[in-house]
C-alpha cells in the first residue's frame, strides 16, 4: 500500500459470533493504541458441504479485495474458517494472499507466524473435575462435524480422559452438531426419540452455544434440573456464561487478549521485526453453576493453574448486563428494521442509491458505501477465485471524516476496484474497524458494503448487509424490466412504423394513413373544425412502366411523393395507397388553398423533368371532398371514396383539356 498509515485486515466467517466479537476487541484495542487503520472481512464458508444449495460460500467473494492494494497485511480465524476444507487446503489459502503479510490464529503452520490457545490442560482438568468432584461416569459429548484441528484436539482430549478413568464406550455417547444451537437441538430430539429419555450425568459441549442447546433442552422439553439432574458444560466462555440461569461451567480462551496479541504481531512483522513463528496462550476453566451438582463440591475444590472457580451469581449481572444490553441491542434491531422499511425494490437504481445514503445516515453510521457491479453476477456454484469486474459504480456513500457524500456527484461515479477497494480520500479505515461484505442473494452477485463499527451488535451489520442486498435484486429487477419494457415498446414502435410505412417513397401506407387519418379527423370532430380530404393519382405510370421499365416507374413515384410532401403542409397526413394513388387529410384548409397548392405541385413537376433531365413527363391529379359532410361527417372510410369519385371528374377533364378543380358539393 501506498497509505502512511499501516492498514490490516480480519478475517473470519462470520462476525456475529461472540468469539468474533471477542476477537475484534482484542484487536482494535491493539490498533486504537498505534493508530493502525482495520478492516473486516467475513468472507462465510469457504466450502459449504451441499455446493448446489447453500450460498454462505457466496459471502467469500470479498477474498478477491484482499490484496497489497488495500491492505499490508491480514489476520486470518482459521478456527471459524477451517470447518469444511482440509489443513492442507486451508494453508494453500494463506498463501495465496502472497505478498501480504499473514499472521494466523488457532492452528500452526509453517513460515506463517501462527497464535494457538492451549485448551489441553484446562479441558482436561475439567472433565477429570466433573469425574472426581461431580462423580459423573455417564457422559454425552456434543461435539462438532468439522475438519477444525481445534475439534479434533478437543474430542482427542475427552476420549483420553474417558479412557485414563475407564469409562466404558457405553457409557458414553457423541453426536455431531454444526456448532450451531439448532444443530444441538435436533441432535438431542432425535436422540431422546430413540432412546426416549436423556440419561447421562453430564453433557460436554465444544462450545457455548450447543451447550444452551443442551440446557434448554433438558429444562424445557425433559423436564430436568441444571444441575441437579445433570450438569452440562460449555467451551469458549461467552458473556451470557457469567449470568445465565444458571451460570455455565466453560473454558476461556482468552480471545480478547488472542486478538491483541495476533495484532500486535502483525504489526511488528510488517514492520520488518523478528516474530516468533508459534505463540501459544493459555485457556483456563471456569467454574459455575451448571456443574455444581454435589453441593459444596467447588467451594471445597482448591483451584489449580488451569481451572478457577467464578462464584458470582446471574443476579449479580442482572441489572448491570442483561437488561441494559436487551434494551440497547432492542432499539438496535428496531432501527435495522426501520431501514429494512424505508426501502422500496420498485426502485431503480438512478433513485436507489440516494435513498440509501440518506437511511444509513439516519441510522448513525459515521461512513458507509455500496460498490454495485454493472451487470450482477451470476455465481451459481463454489468459486476458487470470484471473477471481480474491472469497472464498479459507487452506488451509496458517504463519510463524515472526510466530508464525502454521494449524493453531491451528479454523475455516476465508476472506478476499478482491483486498484482499490474505494477510491482514494473518499473514504477513512480508523482503528475502529470497518466491515468489508459482499452483497448477494442466492447465486447472484450484486457488490459489495462498507461499514464503519460503532457499538452496533454485529448481528445488526449482518442484518443491514442482507436488506441492502435484497434492496439491490429489487432494484436491479425492477430497472432490467423497465429497460427491458421501455426496450420492447421502442421495438415496438419501429415494427409500427415499419408495417405502416411505404417501403419505396418513406411515406405512410394504406394502413398507416388510414390509422393517423382517423385520429386527425375524430380531432377535428372535437375541436369542430373543417377541412379536405384529397386524392391523388399519378397521370400516365402505366406509360411510363411500359416504355422506359419499371424501375422509372419507381423513380416517378418517388418523386412524385417528395414533391407532395414538399408542396402540402407537415400537420397535413399524407400516404400512399399503392401503386399510383396518394391521398391527404389537411384539418382547416380551404378550396382556394389547395388550388395553389395543385398549382405548385403542377410547376414542381415540371422543374422536377428539366433538373433530372427525364425522357417522361411527371403530372398527377388531385380531387378532394370538403369535411364534415351533411350525411357522413368525419366518417374516413366515406370521405376517402368521395374524394376518388372527385378524382375521376379531375381525370376526365384533363382528357376534355380542362383543368378546373372539381369540389363535390356538400
């Protein structure tokens, strides 16, 4: 990067998790310290077990703006990022951000500087305490699906203990969840649908959540006490641990102070300093309620290094913690669901990206923006690399830090995002960290979101990300079917011209004279106004088609339209008939009008002989009828045959060597 200030990204999974949340504070307190600029990447699964249907993968089409352009250097989760792919190709992931610095947490590899927490002897400790302390010999364990070194480490650990103790295989009972709550559940329902009852001493779980999972299951659905019936433990120590009902046994892994210590040697590594390739920190247990199933058995239990014993109660959190964070993150997702409502997908995208500006500014963001491809992006199926266009369209935006606001720019404004993420000056990356997210839904890519932290939940940006991307598949459809609309009745248009347009003079045809003939006349019915009605035919083309070839034939008539549509005035409607008969509607023209107008046509004909130096002479004959009539008013289809039948008086006098204009009587 060119920047001064040294700018490093995260990235993980997702960012809504507690441990991220951990994670990110650990970090940005670190990079608040030397004024290091942060970015967020959750970049989803990086291989989702079912490629055809499940998306998530689709959020790691950021990966493709993690590069030296944008950033000096990345941390990379691999305990959130590791659970489908294998070590082999998660390292060949690392690498592939050369030549950015890298620096990775929960899992070591070699000649990337790797920070692993030690869970061995704290897991261990805790298992062997709920044998000794808690006399527990019936055990399940929720354990995890996943290719994580982590979750093998941790399942190796319990077996081991089980073994040291024999414990029975039998006594023992492991399921496969997806470290999510409603995996946990389900495991548990199908389990005691089965076996109809859960009967174990205690429930290890790898980590918080299932371990909820597991609580309530138990209470809400078995019936059982916690701990009285069975104890349950957990694994990651999340705020919820410390005042839940009960409180929850679980290992910290100090993933506050992981986050800090992965920033701070990324830091140093970019700045050329010798880091050390492993750096390991210790976990350590912590004893609540959920295992305390023989009474006094922990305030008799004498602390060791790895396992302490929290005797605070919920209540000591209830109105310090819990009410005060339901109402905050309460308000919280009523201002999300405000923005969600604020929005409109009957919106094009000229009037889209205002509004979106304007609603995060409301929302309280210090800086935002949203990057739209040209054209979405189809992606149906997992990607090694995203296909990032070379030309983007800053959508939304704006950052009060540097007074950048969209909404001044009265033209789209495009650049290259393989140059940068977004353009230069436009936009600040301070300490706090912004989040960096791509915008899709289903298998269509629209973009990508920026989003400065603030003490919004990071359940909140996810929620935000989402409405943004439904709000552009709106947008985007709604524009691509008025285009497609407005597209088809411009089609529409020159087909209806072309089927009522004379191929060979350019002017109307039958059906289009009859057609804009009609409208001029119902015109003229409402504004009760007169006019003629004209016909013309063509004197001697048969002559002329007979003694010099059609093709003159042709050069006549064209040029006996041009001098018609020359001679009569552009609100008359003039057509061709076929062959050598034309015909006009003039609204408010007078007989005495059209006698000059028969007399400049009769001297252009003429004029036409000497310039184009023709062998044949070019006349024509005109008869016309006076509008409205007393029996057929401003009937089209009456007047036109009236018109002829004045023709034929015009063409027999021609023959007599008389050339008197004949008006029909009324």
């Amino acid at each position: 990067m060119s920047d001064k200030k040294i700018r490093i990204g995260l990235i993980s999974d997702y960012l809504s998790s507690e441990y991220s949340e951990n994670l990110i504070r650990g970090i940005t307190t670190y990079c608040a310290e030397d004024d290091i600029e942060l970015m967020l990447f959750p970049v989803g699964d990086l291989r989702p077990k079912n490629e055809l249907y499940n998306y998530n993968f689709q959020f790691s089409a950021i990966i493709s703006l993690i590069k030296s352009e944008n950033l000096d250097g990345i941390i990379a989760a691999s305990g959130t990022l590791m659970h489908e792919i294998s070590k082999e190709e998660y390292e060949k992931f690392l690498h592939s951000f050369y030549p950015l610095k890298v620096v990775n947490i929960a899992a070591k590899f070699p000649g990337i500087p790797s920070l692993v927490v030690d869970c061995h002897q704290a897991f261990d400790a805790l298992i062997q305490y709920l044998i000794d302390y808690q006399k527990c010999k019936r055990f399940g364990f929720m354990g995890v699906e996943s290719q994580s070194e982590e979750v093998a480490l941790r399942t190796q650990i319990f077996k081991d203990v089980m073994k040291r103790n024999n414990i029975p295989e039998e006594d023992i009972v492991y399921w496969k969840s997806n470290f999510e709550y409603s995996s946990a559940y389900h495991c548990l329902t199908d389990y005691r649908r089965e076996h109809g009852k859960i009967d174990f001493d205690a429930i290890v779980a790898l980590n918080d959540d299932t371990a909820y999972a597991c609580i309530d299951f138990c209470t809400k659905r078995m019936n059982m006490n916690v701990p009285n019936d069975i104890i349950v433990t957990g694994f990651d120590n999340l705020q919820r641990a410390s005042f839940s009902n009960p409180t929850l046994t679980s290992v910290n892994q100090q993933i506050e102070f992981l986050g800090y210590s992965a920033a701070r040697t990324l830091h140093q590594y970019i700045r050329g300093k010798k880091v050390a390739e492993y750096q390991t920190i210790r976990a350590k247990t912590i004893l609540r309620k959920s295992t305390a199933k023989i009474k006094n058995a922990q305030e008799s239990f004498v602390s060791d290094s790895y396992i302490t014993v929290d005797s605070r109660t919920s209540k000591d959190f209830t109105n310090s913690f819990s009410v005060s964070e339901w109402y905050t993150r309460r308000t919280q997702i009523l201002q999300a669901s405000n923005y969600y409502t604020s929005l409109s997908p009957s919106t094009s995208l000229q009037n889209i990206g205002g509004n979106i500006t304007n609603n995060l500014r409301a929302f309280g963001f210090q800086a935002a923006a949203v990057v739209v491809y040209e054209n979405p992006l189809i992606v149906p199926n997992y990607f090694e690399e995203f296909p990032l266009p070379r030309k983007v369209r800053l959508l939304a935006g704006f950052d009060y830090s540097t007074q950048f606001n969209i909404n001044n720019y009265p033209e789209p404004y495009y650049f290259n995002p393989h140059e940068a993420l977004i353009p230069k000056d436009l936009f600040n990356f301070p300490p706090c960290g912004t989040i960096v997210s791509s915008l899709f839904t289903g298998n269509t890519h629209y973009g990508y979101m920026i989003l400065r932290l603030n003490d919004y939940d990071l359940a909140v940006y996810e929620l935000i990300q989402k409405t943004t991307s439904n709000q552009l598949r709106g947008s985007f459809n709604f524009t691509r079917l008025y285009e497609e609309q407005s597209q088809m009745e411009s089609q529409n248009k020159k087909l209806d011209l072309i089927a009522n347009t004379d191929e060979l003079t350019g002017l109307r045809n039958r059906r289009g004279f009859m057609e804009l003939g009609k409208v001029c006349l119902n015109l003229s019915k409402e504004m009760r106004t007169s006019g003629l009605v004209v016909y013309c035919d063509m004197d001697g083309l048969k002559k002329i088609n007979d003694t010099y070839g059609h093709e003159a034939g042709d050069i006549a008539i064209k040029a006996q339209a041009k001098i018609l549509s020359k001679a009569f005035r552009s609100n008359d409607v003039l057509g061709r008939l076929g062959g050598d008969e034309f015909a006009l509607i003039c609204p408010g023209l007078s007989e005495n009008q059209l006698k000059k107008i028969q007399d400049k046509v009769t001297k252009a004909c003429k004029e036409w002989k000497k310039t184009s130096k023709s062998e044949f002479d070019l006349s024509i004959s005109m008869g016309s009828i006076k509008y409205p009539t007393e029996i057929e008013g401003y009937k089209m289809d009456a007047l036109l045959p009236l018109a002829d039948n004045c023709l034929y008086l015009e063409k027999r006098a021609k023959k007599q060597k008389k050339l008197p204009l004949k008006i029909l009587p009324i």
